[in-house]
C-alpha cells in the first residue's frame, strides 16, 4: 500500500519497484510491457539499466543487444557504474562489435580506481584475473590474476579451473600446489 502511494506521487525508487514487481510478477500478475512503460516514464540511471538487463536477458521474448546497448549507455551517462561495467563486458565479450580486451580492460580499470573493491561487481573482479592471465589488453601478471581470479571461485568452476592451473604449473606458487590438485580433484 505505501508503495503504491508512493507511485502514484511520483518516487522514482517507488516506480522502479512498481516497475520491478510487473517484471517479476510480485504481488501483480507479471507484466513485462507495463513494467517497460513505467521504467520508460523515467530518466533515471537505474530505469535505464534495468531497461538495459530486460534487453540483454531477452525478456520481451527476444534479446535485444543493441537496444540493450543504447539503454546501458544512457544509464552509464547519468553516472550508474554497473552500467558502466555492462559496457566494458560488451568490450570483453565482443557484444555488438569485435572483442576489443585493451579497451575492456582501460574500463576495468578505470572503474576499479574509483569504487571500493568489496563494491565491485564479480563479473569486473573475474574478467580482470582473466585479462591478466591471458595478457588480454594488458601485460600478463600472474599474481593480480591470482588475486582477481580468487573472488569468482565459488561463482563458477572455470575460475577454480584456472587457479589450478597456475598452482600446479608455476614455480611460483610452489606452496600451493596442493590446493591445485585439490580444485582439480573437485572439477
């Protein structure tokens, strides 16, 4: 009820979770047309990358990239990072162009420099590790990949992949060896 009455006063947050709730169907039979209509209403940083994700994810019954793209860049203009770190990961996965990874990583790393490292997003964390692995735009550097690679552990084996293989081949991680053959083991 407070949140309806907020709506209807026009809160930006309270449209956004009208809006949210349609996309979802929470506590309304799920809408996706009339959540986009009320995230259209606005000219927010967060209407524009919630616009970006139902792009992106297909929502509307087809993936959208460029349209997910535009939105994404609307809402990065208006100072929302996660948007930013949307763009970069188009750089990185080649979405809407060819992989660029010195471009990617230039936006990884300038958003790294401006937000708190428990802030960041774990996709920016991974990618990162993996550009210092692979040397993708950057020099190669085991250790920060190390270190970077360490935070996606628990999201996706690959990471773990990856740490094993730098543990059992490297001299440098002698000590962790053990911990090498043991994430191989759980793969």
């Amino acid at each position: 009820k407070w949140i309806k009455q907020q709506y209807d006063n026009g809160n930006p947050y309270a449209e956004i979770e009208i809006a949210n709730r349609y996309r979802f169907g929470i506590d309304v039979e799920k809408d996706i047309n009339k959540c986009i209509e009320i995230l259209n209403s606005q000219q927010s940083a967060v209407a524009n990358r919630v616009l970006g994700e139902i792009y992106y994810n297909g929502e509307t019954g087809k993936k959208d990239y460029l349209i997910s793209e535009k939105y994404f860049k609307e809402s990065e203009k208006l100072g929302d990072v996660e948007s930013e770190v949307w763009i970069a990961n188009f750089y990185f996965l080649g979405i809407n162009r060819d992989i660029n990874y010195s471009e990617a990583f230039a936006r990884y790393m300038s958003i790294i420099d401006r937000i708190q490292e428990d802030k960041l997003p774990i996709s920016i964390k991974t990618n990162i590790g993996v550009c210092y692995r692979f040397a993708y735009g950057c020099e190669q550097n085991i250790k920060k990949a190390v270190y970077w690679l360490n935070y996606g552990i628990e999201y996706n084996p690959y990471y773990k992949y990856l740490l094993a293989e730098i543990y059992v081949d490297r001299d440098t991680f002698i000590d962790k060896v053990s911990i090498g053959v043991d994430y191989l083991n759980e793969l």
